[in-house]
C-alpha cells in the first residue's frame, strides 16, 4: 500500500505455467520471464520502467528482514528517479 501511487507491483510465481503478458503485451510464462531476466533465486525484486528495462538494482533474495524495507525503499527511489529524468 506505501508505493500504490508511484509504481505498478506484480508478483509471479516463476515456477508457474499458466499465460502472463510481458511489458509488451504478448502471452509468455513466469518462467520465461524469470529466464529473460536471469532470475535464478526467489524472491527477487526487479525494478523496470514501461519499457522493461532495469532503472535500479535488483534485490535477489532476503539477507535481512530487518534492513529489507529500506532496501526496497531505497531501490524505488534510485528508479523512480532515473524514470523521472527521462
């Protein structure tokens, strides 16, 4: 609920067969998106603009529940500006 107004979250399942649409609308699959980004642990965030390009970095796995909030603040805020300076 904190980002709602800024970004778009999606979750998937990379293990998930059923039909999703990328960036560009076309049908793939979870895991042929989790291969075209070289998502080999979960969770991992990605953090991509309207064009499916990565505008921060991605945050695989979870080293610290404590610190992850901030993390994930931190990477919302390096995208947003790179997006917003385009």
């Amino acid at each position: 609920g904190d980002y709602t107004q800024d970004v778009l979250i999606r979750q998937l399942e990379i293990d998930d067969t059923s039909p999703v649409k990328n960036i560009s609308g076309k049908n793939t699959t979870p895991s042929e998106l989790a291969a075209r980004f070289n998502i080999k642990i979960t969770p991992t965030l990605l953090f991509l603009d309207g064009h499916g390009n990565e505008v921060s970095e991605r945050i695989p796995g979870v080293y610290s529940l404590d610190l992850y909030g901030g993390y994930v603040d931190e990477a919302l805020d390096e995208g947003l500006r790179i997006i917003r300076e385009k």
